[in-house]
C-alpha cells in the first residue's frame, strides 16, 4: 500500500496537462523512476479502491500521462493543483489519511 508521504513525494514529478472539475490529467517526469523508491504502477492504479473520492486512475505510459478521475465534492480542483506545486502539503496528508479506506 502507498502511503501518503509517497503520494506527495510522488506528485513532484507531475505537471498538470488539463484539469477539470473531476478530472485531472498529468504529464508524469520520467526521473520519477529514481525516486518512486518501492511503488509499483499497480500501487498507483489501485488508489481509488484505496481512499474515497479517487474513483479512477489510468496510466498512459506510452506518452507518460496520469488521468485521474475523482470526486470534485470530496476533493476540491485546488486540492489536486496545490499537491501537484507542493503547497499546502499538511492539509492534504489530513485530509488524504481521513479519506482512506485504510490506514496508510
């Protein structure tokens, strides 16, 4: 299971492509291969069963991209946007680990 550190870690190495209420795509940096320690892709795709509010993630890694389908009620668009620029990073963890399905 990803933890929240690693999620936030993680989202260092994204730049937002197109993001609407709802859904947020992600050009992913490929230096996060050195960095991404023990996450597996599976990890990743498996968010949504994971934490509510996350209702779909697909990877794309032909052209390196992320879709995130999420729950705009639940997660505010600004949430995703202040993760992606690193911002706001606390309230973030508290809100992610009081969405989680179970403890990570």
């Amino acid at each position: 299971m990803i933890s929240t550190d690693e999620i936030i870690n993680i989202s260092k190495f994204f730049s937002i492509i197109a993001h609407t209420p709802g859904r947020l795509r992600v050009r992913v940096n490929p230096k996060i291969k050195d960095s991404s320690g023990n996450i597996s892709l599976s990890d990743i795709e498996n968010l949504p069963s994971k934490i509510d509010g996350i209702m779909n993630i697909k990877i794309n890694k032909i052209i390196a991209s992320v879709t995130i389908t999420y729950d705009p009620k639940i997660f505010e668009p600004k949430i995703w946007e202040d993760l992606i620029s690193q911002e706001n990073l606390d309230e973030i963890s508290i809100l992610i680990n009081n969405l989680a399905k179970e403890v990570i």
